[in-house]
C-alpha cells in the first residue's frame, strides 16, 4: 500500500512538471513575439523603392513603385515614404540616374515634378556644359562616354617665326556628362559621336569657346583615380624627330649623324633654344665629334 502510494505521487509530480515547463515556455514566447513586434514596429518605416529597373529618362509612375520597410536609422536622404509625397498632386517624375530594381528611389535621381529629364539637373553648382566638337580619333574611338574624366588636349600653330605645330593640355579632370544627346552614364558600349558635353567652370567654358577657334581639340580618357594634377609639357613638331633619335633610330649613315637631344617644355612655355650641329668621323676603329656649327630648335 506505500509502495503504491509513493508511485501515485511520483507520478502526480512528473505531471505537474510537465505542465508548469508547458506553461513557461508559452508565456515567456508570447512577451518575446510581443516585443519583437514593438520594435518592429517602431525601428522600420516604410520608403519607396523602384519596382523594376529604371532607366535614364524613363517616367516614374505608381506601378514602377512600391514600398517596403526601411530601418528608420538609416533611411536614405531625400527618400519618399509616401505615394502623396512621390507624386504630390498626381504629378510624375523623370529618371536622370539609372535605378536597379528595389533601390530607393531619391528627390536626387529624379527630375522636378512633372519635369523631364534635363541635361542642367546633371550638372553641380556654380557649373557650365559646354559642347566640344569630336571625332572617333579625338575621342578615343568612342570608348569615351558620359561619366568618364578626360583631359583636353588643344594642338595650335606656335607663335613663333618657324609657326610649327605644339600640343599642351589644356583642362584636366573634366568630368562627361553626355555625348551627343545621350547622358546616360549607364550604357558601356563605345559609341563615336560628334559632341562631347563637358562640366566646366565658366572660366574654362570661355577658354574651351576660344581654343575651339585657335587649334583643334582631343580627349585624352584617364583613370579617375589618378594624380589630379601632374606636370605636363608642352610637345612641339621638333620633339618628334629628337625623340627619334633619342629612341635609336637608325642614323642617316656609317660616317655621319647628328645627334639632337631630348628637348621638353614644361608648363605650357616654348622658349627658343640653340642646338649644336655635330658630325662623327670615323678613322678605322676610332671615332671623334666635331661641332660644326649651331641651328635654332624652335
């Protein structure tokens, strides 16, 4: 009778374990679904992101748009959080920077309201566009499109009495914002146009109007990453033939050749300057210089 007894309330204990862990379990998962959906409620706020892919010029309307939740300590400036407030008035928008598909969508990457896209929305303050005539070889062959940096090169006659051909650089670092009629940043293929819209300052905009009229005008493509602001040289029609020589070239015969050296302009000045004229004798195995005059390089 007290062994059975003794089992009785051993197996009255087990039961009520059982329950009590039952009944913790659910309440202390109730308090934590509860919280999870407090904070959810008060960390995330719902913001506009673009539907489908959106490109350069495209019209922005409601079914290109929905909203999702956005962690309210991150929520990117000029981010909408509304339909009124994206198309205040049922007015639309333009795109003028290229959206991938759930990225959201910026006052920034659009036009103003039931505008198009503009070339002048594109452009930073206190900035000018400014159109410059281009061909495939002063383009880089079409590979040069908007977005890229360039450097403009102006090659003129030099105001000297031999008027010989130089090139200087003339900007550098200037961003392309279209080429053609096409701004959009988003293409990669290389396309050769006839106009090439650069962002300037309004004194580089005047310096580019007038050194279309003295000289003919390249773009050189560089890498954005790269010294902002190297030394450059003026290049003359002379320092092709001494760096002819300079590189090896084979010289005009076995008992003569005048040696020229390299001679660089820094800074955009050409300056005149004097070179001696020398011819090599050769007496079987031994050979001298002999200067034999002077002749002006520039």
């Amino acid at each position: 009778m007290l062994q059975g007894r003794s089992l009785i309330i051993l197996v009255v204990a087990i039961l009520l374990g059982i329950c009590a862990v039952i009944v913790a379990n659910a309440y202390l998962g109730g308090v934590q679904q509860q919280q999870t959906q407090t904070d959810t409620s008060k960390g995330m706020v719902k913001i506009a992101v673009a539907a489908s892919a959106l490109d350069f010029g495209a019209p922005v309307t409601p079914e290109k748009v929905r909203f999702v939740d956005w962690p309210s300590w991150s929520v990117p400036e000029g981010s909408f959080s509304s339909v009124e407030q994206l198309f205040p008035g049922g007015k639309t928008h333009v795109v003028l920077r290229p959206m991938a598909a759930n990225e959201p969508i910026l006052s920034s990457k659009l036009s103003g309201e039931g505008g198009r896209a503009t070339l002048a929305a594109l452009l930073r303050p206190e900035m000018r566009a400014f159109a410059v005539r281009v061909s495939d070889s002063s383009s880089v062959a079409g590979f040069v499109l908007p977005g890229d940096v360039v450097d403009v090169l102006i090659t003129r006659s030099a105001a000297a009495q031999n008027a010989q051909q130089i090139t200087d650089v003339l900007l550098q670092n200037v961003r392309v914002i279209a080429i053609d009629q096409d701004a959009s940043d988003s293409k990669s293929d290389p396309r050769v146009g006839k106009t090439a819209t650069l962002e300037v300052s309004q004194t580089d905009a005047q310096k580019l109007a007038l050194a279309q009229q003295v000289g003919s005008l390249s773009l050189a493509l560089k890498k954005a990453a790269d010294d902002p602001r190297p030394i450059v040289e003026t290049v003359a029609s002379d320092d092709l033939r001494d760096r002819a020589y300079a590189g090896g070239f084979s010289s005009p015969g076995p008992a003569a050749s005048i040696a020229a050296p390299v001679h660089r302009v820094r800074y955009g000045f050409v300056a005149p300057r004097r070179k001696p004229l020398t011819v090599e004798v050769v007496r079987g195995v031994n050979s001298k210089d002999y200067e034999v005059g002077r002749y002006v390089g520039y």
